[in-house]
C-alpha cells in the first residue's frame, strides 16, 4: 500500500574497519539493518507485493515474500547455522502487508457508494427519515476522490535482456495540494524497491510519482503528483481520541484496480497494540490501530477513517493464519502526522547513529554464551549481542566492543535489539550523551556514548 537503506551499513562501507567478535559466519542485526533468517518461524512477515502476478525475477519476488526485506546471497552465506531463528514473526501465523497483482480497473470512477435520494413530499407520503447507512454512503462518497491506487512497477532484465516490468497495486490518499503539485500517503512496503511508481486517481487517468521520501521502520511513504485532476484532499483526525468499539471504514485497492475504492465496515478492536516486524532496518515495535475492518491484499496505504470522514489510521497490515479472522492494524494518524512533515522536509527520518550490529542473545546458544562469552546464572539469554563495532563510530569511541553484550541503556533494561532501536530511536537524539551497561567476559561495564546523526 517497506529497503535495504542501512546507515550502519553505509558506515561499515565507507569506514571498513570494524571490530568483530570471532564467531564463524556470524551474522547480526544493525541498529537500522536485522539480517534476516534462512528459514522463516511460524509468523511470517509478508507484504501486499508477495501477490504480484507474472513476476519473473524470482529474487523480487522472493525479497517482497519475505516482509519487508531483501537479501543479497552474501548476506546469506554469512548466517550461522544458530542464527535461523534471529528475527522472526511474532505470533505464529502470517502478518499479511497488503500489495496485490496488478489488476486493471473495469470501471475506473465507480464509487463504493450511492448518495441516497429523497422521495417527493406530498400529503400521502413524509420524507424518507436519515438514516445511519445515509450518512456513511455520503461520507465514503465525499471522500473517494482522495483515494487512489498505487502501482510498483520493477524493471529488471530477462535472458533476451529485454525489460521485464513486474508490478503490484497498493492503496494512497491525497493528503495535500500545493500549487501544481499534491502528495500522497502510502506504506513504504508498497514502493519500496520500485524503478517506477503510478498513481491511479478517481477520473481514471493515470500518472506518474515522485517518490519524495520513506521510512522503513514507520511503514510510510510520500510521492508527489502533479496536482491537475486531484479533486479532493484528505484531512486527519485525532487518533489519541479513539475508543476500542468505535465505528470505522477502510477504503482501498484490495486485489488491484479492478476493485478500486472498496469499502468495508468494521469497529476499533483495541488501540495502543504493539507488534513487532521484520523490516530492511531491522526488527521494529510497531504502535498500531486494530480493526475488524476486513484489509486485504492491495488496501495497504489506504485510509481508515473515522464517523466524520478523518483518516485516523493508514492501514498496513492483517494477520492472516488458519482460524484468525478479522486482526487488522492500522499506523495510528497521531503517529503518521510528523514523520510525513519529516519527510516532506528532509526526505527521509533521521535518527540517533551508534554503529553497532546486534543480535538477540536469546538467538545464541547458551553452551557458547557460557564457555566463550564467560555469563552464567542470570547473565545468561538477556541482553543483545555486539557482533560488530563500526569504525570511528560512537560505539567504538566509546569502548564497545565486539561480543561485549549491552543489558541497559540510560537505566532501561534491554532485552531484545527492538528494545534497544525503541530508546535510541524515540527518547535520544543526535548529539547526546547516553549510557550503556554491558558485560564483557562475565563481568559489568559502564560505557558513555556520544551519538551522531545517521548517514541513511
């Protein structure tokens, strides 16, 4: 309706030397890069674009599958054989990001909805009373106009070396007009890995976008459009104020185009849910919205708004597993609102560097924390694993070293890479100074850090 674009990556290319803790084959998670396993656990993490039709790039293909993620055969040489289940699903089904094949679109301006119309008042007969379903059909048509589909189109080349174009369909909404141009929300799983991106809008014409900036971790995109035939501009409302029971409507592409606008009903089954996914920068707790609302492949990107036509919600994701029905999530608007004006400023999120790859030390087994890392008793599957320190990094500055494992940074407890992304991500900034407690050969440290901008 999510890119290998890796600032610690980007670090250790530039700055080659790095530490490196000396396991064979040992592979991590950077701070903003998870490598990702061979073998996927029980929850799999998939996008819309895992529905695309016709693909002959089977690499494409098999990275949209994945969720969020592509890998290089380099990347998968250098995995353990411990490491398979580093950075897995969450629950133990299918987390389903929604792209689907393209489709085309039968009837392009077809609406979801009819506006109804009152019979003629004459002495035999009263007006037709207003009715819930009224005021929704009037709502959802206000709104369509600012719905549109999204199409990923890839270019890759096949053994004739002609162009192959492999592409799936997302949803967006217009979110502003600015002279000759307006913009449009999405997911970045949507876009991510596209040579170029269409937009379809309500009229049935179709136009080229501007990707303007993504953000993996978020799930979001901006492109920008050129503004002519853009008949409606979306607005937002006020996600902090939701209530688990509350009417919702999603609007999106399910399935491609030839379902354009698709409409669906549903309620606000919780609010304040945390997920965890896999992402190209790695494992992420994600805040989100949950609905009955049905999402399917090709509504992600979409809005889900509220009883007043606001988009509270942009919705990215369902689980899809035998016997689960109705589990989809939605990027609450609260959350979406600054990193869009981030985007639409910078082109990108910036955020804290510290130039380290970790691993979860739950992922490593307990004879190698015991017999090489020198832990026991409680020291032993908390923590994360420092695989790698990046040259002239924070990190490196500050004393880290590789296969020095991090317990607690700035006080807070860490357990996982997700928690430490979590703090260094939203309660630090570039510039500051943080706090690290690790255990190097079984005993505790106290590192300080002085973080820097990423290069991302």
């Amino acid at each position: 309706m999510d890119f290998r674009r890796d600032d610690e990556q980007k670090n250790e290319n530039e700055q080659p030397q790095q530490e490196e803790a000396k396991i064979p084959q040992t592979a991590a998670s950077e701070e903003q890069n998870s490598e990702q396993p061979e073998k996927e656990p029980e929850l799999i993490l998939k996008k819309d674009a895992d529905d695309q039709s016709d693909l002959t790039h089977k690499e494409t293909a098999a990275a949209l599958e994945s969720g969020r993620e592509t890998r290089t055969a380099k990347e998968k040489r250098r995995k353990a054989a411990w490491l398979g289940p580093i950075l897995g699903g969450i629950i133990g089904g299918g987390l389903v990001l929604g792209i689907s094949p393209y489709l085309p679109a039968d009837h392009p301006n077809e609406t979801a909805g009819e506006k109804q119309t009152e019979p003629k008042q004459s002495q035999n007969f009263t007006a037709k009373p207003v009715t819930d379903a009224d005021n929704v059909a009037d709502m959802v048509e206000d709104l369509e106009p600012a719905i549109v589909g999204v199409s990923n189109i890839q270019t890759s080349f096949g053994f004739s070396e002609d162009d192959v174009e492999e592409s799936g369909t997302g949803s967006g909404v217009i979110f502003k007009k600015d002279g000759d141009k307006a913009y449009v929300i999405t997911n970045n799983h949507v876009v991510e890995g596209a040579s170029k991106v269409t937009i379809s809008l309500y009229s049935g014409k179709t136009t080229d976008a501007k990707i303007v900036g993504s953000d993996a971790l978020t799930d979001l995109a901006v492109l920008e459009i050129n503004s002519k035939g853009v008949e409606k501009v979306a607005s937002f409302g006020d996600s902090s104020k939701l209530r688990a029971g509350e009417k919702v409507i999603a609007i999106g592409n399910p399935l491609g185009l030839q379902f354009s606008r698709t409409v669906t009903e549903g309620i606000i089954s919780g609010v304040n849910r945390t997920i965890e996914v896999s992402t190209s920068e790695g494992q992420w707790d994600m805040n989100v919205l949950q609905t009955d609302a049905a999402i399917n492949p090709g509504n992600s990107g979409g809005p889900l708004i509220n009883g007043s036509g606001q988009v509270i919600g942009i919705n990215s994701m369902k689980i899809s597993q035998s016997g689960v029905e109705s589990l989809g999530f939605a990027i609450p608007s609260n959350d979406v609102q600054p990193i869009v004006d981030e985007l639409l400023e910078k082109g990108k999120v910036e955020r804290p560097f510290l130039g380290v790859q970790m691993i979860d030390m739950q992922q490593v087994p307990e004879q190698y924390q015991t017999n090489t890392l020198g832990l026991f008793g409680g020291q032993l599957n908390t923590g994360v694993y420092v695989d790698k320190v990046s040259s002239k990094s924070p990190a490196e500055q500050a004393g880290m070293k590789a296969a020095d494992v991090i317990t607690k940074m700035n006080g807070k407890k860490v357990e996982t890479t997700s928690d430490l992304r979590k703090i260094l991500y939203t309660e630090v900034k570039a510039g500051d100074t943080v706090t690290f407690e690790v255990l190097r050969s079984g005993k505790e440290k106290t590192l300080k850090a002085k973080l820097t901008k990423s290069k991302s």
